[in-house]
C-alpha cells in the first residue's frame, strides 16, 4: 500500500506495517487522498483505543498505530465520504427533505441578543450562542458545552475545547474561520458522563450525527445542538500568509480577535501593550476593510475541496441554527450594528431549550415571519448549494472522488437558465482553488494597495446593494405592514 497513496505515505509507520497497514487505515487514507476529509475531527473522537491524532493541517495522523483493532468506525463515521443526507433528514425531521431549499427544515425563526450587555458586545452578532450556553450551564442544564477557543500558541488557530465554567465559555466568543476539528472532543464525552451542548459547523453536524449512530451514548449526552451558518472552512496557509503580513507585530500578538465592532466587524491582534492593532491594513487611514470584506476573498482562494462539495450552509441537522443577520431590518427601529444574531429553531428540544433561555431572561428575542426567515443568508447559502451540485457533477464526470449523499444525489437539480449563469460566474470567482500554486501570489496582493482600491470599490458596491434592499423593505413595510 505505501506509494499507493500520498496520505499513506507521509506517515510515520512501523517497519512491520510498511507493507500491510489494517483495512480501516487505507480506508481512511483513500478518504482524505481523495479530497473528502473535512478535518471536522470524527474518527479521531470516536476512535475508541486512541489511534489517530492531528498533522500540523489537522489532517487525521497515525500515533499509535499498535493500538488499532481495525474496528472501522474511523471510516464509518467519516462526513465527507458518506452522509446519507435523505434517510438522515427523514429520521429526524419525519419528512423528506426538499433538496433545493437551502435554509432547511425550522419551526421558528428569530432575531435576538444576549440581555447582558458584555455579552452582546462580545459576541460576533447578538451574543446569543454565548448566553444560551451560559444560561444552561448557570442552571444545570449542561456540564460543559463543546467550543472553539483561541490556540494559545499559534493565535489564529481554533481549538476546540469542553467548557466547563462561565468563564471558559466566553474565551469562545468570537467566530473562528480556519478549520478546527471539533468533533475530536467526543472522546472526552464518551469518557466522561454528563449533559452537554455541541456548538458546530453543519460538517462538525453531520459527523455528530453519523457518530450518535455508531455509539448512542453521544446522543443520551449531548442534550442540545448547535450549528453555525458556514460558507466554507478555509486553509491554513490563508492565515499563515496574513499572520506573516503582520511581521514583528504579530510575534509579539498576546491575542487574536477574530472581530471587533458588530456585525461584520475587522479582526484585530492586542499587542504585548494590551494596545490592539487592526489586521488588516492596519496602517491605512479612513475606509479599512471588515472581516467578512476579506473572508468573501480568501473563501475565493482558499476553501477547501471537501467544502466545494457541501452544501449545506446553515446546519440543517441542528436543534438550534445561529448566524449573522443578512437581511434587511425587519423594523424600523431596528439596527443590527448594535447587535443581533438570526436564529433558526428546528427541533423541539432546540425550540424547549431556546424559550427557557428567553423566559429567564438570558436572551431578548423577536420572532419573524417565514417570509423574512427564507430571505435571510439567501444568497450565500444559495451560492453554496448550486456551487457543490456543479461540482460534484463535475467530479462525477471526471472520475473524482465524491461524497456519497445516497438517495439524495438522485435528486440534485440540473443548472438552467439564469441559475446555470450565476452559478458559473460564482464558479469563475473559485477559480484559484483549483489553482493552488497561484493563491499565494493573489492573496498577497490583495493584502496590497492594489487589493485595497479594490476592496474599497466592492465596499462602496456591497453599501449600494444594501442600501436599495433596505429601503426597498422599508418602503414595504410603510406600505403594506410586515407580512
């Protein structure tokens, strides 16, 4: 097997296993050779002996490999290869799911903020993650809430952890945009009994759901999940790019924060001074770009392939859906620069945990109509989903390796008309992911004067944009009252 694969390979084996490495291993290097790994950290989690570990990537790595009964689940629980989207939907929704809708199945929907002001300032949006966790945790509800900190030594890096006090949970705050294997903390669910919460990304969803499968006892134990609305992960050598940008001032970082100022906020290091300094062209006066500005760039550069092929932008398998507000106000006295976070309820027990946290006090909430909830991340999530039917399509074509979506991928939709043509441009728009050899030299020139006029002019474009949907459903509103 070794010079079969480039995963393999790069392993460090013993001299006994060089020829014969256990079935369930080659499984798992054919699954990230191929492009499928999602690096959402499963089969390291649900490895029941301690096997596998992380690469300086987090890609799955072999540490102990005298441990491994080759029991397979490593590959069984695995996201990006098989996620039988259907027959998973239908088990915990009782319907079949409409492939082409992209915010999934909800009981409600809301717009809402943490009623501590901290909190609410702290938090990417409205602070609602963070005082749902909180409250649950104060009450008893939970034992700990899985999460995603800041690596202590290489700053930009998440690292998931299980919170276990108030004070753990707020080192979370903050969105985090490069991969983090979160699902890896299944194994500490597994070895210590109790009630928690799973905060994930819709992959981080699936692979947790695909895990309650293979060992119930992650389903008796996390009570409530929680899933982030996702465009895609992106590489680390994104970040590592930016972080050297940065030259002495980010050796010299005590911190990384992905984002100050609301929604959408610029991502800033606090310096040995406790001074803080913009990340990006933090030397240029005036106009400076905001952290989704320069995300929507490196998404273009630098996502994954496992995510080319996703297309599920706002955690459809979640009790409870979290994200960022792209709509227009649904009130006049509404203003999302002070901080609100869009919500969808999906399962009972999300809809159960969500109005405890609101009849306490922890949470203000507002709900909205249908109408407003579908209009919501449209076109992000709109983008993500026709982006992996093409792609897949195109896999297919090619003889590429392609997740397994079971009955589900019978029913992708074919590209047409004006759909065929945006999704197209978006795919042009992708072209250096499939270029890796060129992202560096492009992304470096975005960090430039260059990138700057340019972020400027789609700065002043996004502004328009926003500006004619917002008064458009003003006018609405005045007119006809919110529908």
């Amino acid at each position: 097997m070794r010079g079969k694969s480039p995963y393999l390979e790069d392993m460090e084996w013993p001299v006994e296993a060089l020829n014969d490495p256990p079935r369930a291993l080659r499984g798992l290097a054919k699954i990230v050779d191929g492009g499928l790994c999602h690096r959402c950290g499963s089969c390291v989690g649900i490895c029941p002996t301690g096997v596998l570990g992380f690469d300086k990537s987090d890609y799955p790595e072999v540490k102990n490999l005298s441990a491994c009964t080759d029991c397979d689940l490593c590959v069984k629980v695995c996201p990006g290869d098989e996620f039988a989207f259907e027959r998973l939907h239908e088990n915990q929704f009782q319907k079949v799911p409409d492939i082409e809708n992209t915010h999934g199945s909800f009981l409600e929907a809301t717009i809402a903020y943490s009623s501590q002001a901290q909190v609410r300032e702290d938090g990417t949006s409205g602070g609602v993650i963070t005082g749902l966790l909180e409250q649950m945790l104060e009450s008893g509800a939970i034992d700990g809430a899985v999460v995603i900190q800041s690596d202590e030594n290489v700053l930009w890096k998440g690292k998931p952890v299980i919170a276990r006090t108030r004070e753990e949970i707020r080192r979370a705050t903050k969105s985090k945009y490069a991969i983090s294997p979160t699902n890896s903390v299944f194994s500490e669910i597994l070895r210590q009994p109790g009630r928690y919460a799973f905060v994930g990304l819709p992959c981080q969803i699936h692979g947790f759901v695909k895990a309650c499968e293979l060992d119930p006892r992650l389903r008796e134990r996390v009570v409530v999940t929680i899933g982030l609305f996702c465009h895609a992960a992106i590489e680390h050598e994104a970040f590592e790019i930016i972080w050297e940008s940065l030259g002495e001032r980010a050796r010299g970082a005590k911190r990384f924060i992905s984002r100050i100022g609301k929604h959408p906020g610029a991502p800033h290091i606090e310096l040995a001074d406790g001074s803080l300094y913009p990340v990006y062209f933090g030397d240029m006066r005036g106009y400076r770009p905001s952290s989704m500005e320069v995300i929507n760039i490196l998404y273009r550069l630098y996502t994954p392939p496992r995510c080319l092929t996703c297309f599920d932008a706002l955690a459809e398998f979640a009790d409870i859906a979290v994200g960022d507000p792209w709509m227009a106000p649904p009130e006049d006295n509404i203003d999302f620069k002070e901080g609100y976070s869009f919500v969808l309820l999906r399962t009972d027990r999300g809809r159960d945990v969500y109005r405890v946290a609101c009849e306490r006090g922890a949470l203000v909430s507002m709900p909205i109509t249908e109408k407003e909830a579908l209009a919501c991340n449209r076109k992000m999530a709109t983008e993500k989903r026709w982006r992996a039917f093409r792609v897949i399509e195109t896999h297919r074509r090619q003889g590429k390796s392609i997740p397994a979506y079971g009955d589900a991928a019978r029913r992708f939709p074919r590209h047409s008309g004006l759909q065929f043509l945006e999704t197209e441009a978006h795919m042009l728009s992708h072209i250096f992911c499939f270029i890796p050899k060129l992202r560096k030299p492009v992304l470096q020139f975005f960090l430039g004067k260059g990138g700057y006029l340019l972020l400027w002019l789609n700065n002043k474009r996004r502004w328009l944009r926003f500006f004619l949907r917002d008064q458009t459903a003003l006018w609405k509103r005045r007119l006809y009252g919110r529908r």
